[in-house]
C-alpha cells in the first residue's frame, strides 16, 4: 500500500504475517505424542508432516522439469 508522507515522498508499507502452519502444528503434536508413549509409530511417521509437503513439492519440480524437457526436445 502506497500513502503520502509529511514531505510528499511516496513510501510503501509491508504488512508481515507471521504464524505457524498446520503441517508444523500437527508435527508437533506427533512428536510430542511419541516422547510421551502415546502413539508407538515409527519416526519416519512421527515425522511426516515435514517431509511430505517437502516430497509433494520436489515432485512437482521435477515433473515440471521434464514435461520442459520434453516440450524443447519436440519443438525445437
């Protein structure tokens, strides 16, 4: 958002958001359930609301890589 200051300057505030996401919360929510014995998971599962979202979007990266790939190797 652009306002108008005292000496006729045009400035730009930011708006920051901050917070924490449901993958995060609900990590921690699984860790904390593992520490106390309340769930017998492996870690590999205790774990997975970190790594999932992480494997989603490198899989999408290197789809999209390929599909590029491909579209050049056809049309060139």
């Amino acid at each position: 958002m652009e306002y108008m200051n005292k000496t006729n300057k045009t400035t730009t505030s930011t708006k920051q958001v901050s917070g924490i996401s449901f993958t995060s919360l609900l990590a921690i929510l699984f860790i904390g359930l593992k520490l106390t014995g309340v769930i017998n998971w492996s870690w590999l599962w205790v774990l997975s609301p970190i790594w999932i979202p992480i494997a989603i979007v490198l899989a999408l990266v290197i789809i999209l890589l390929a599909f590029s790939m491909l579209i050049d190797f056809f049309f060139k």
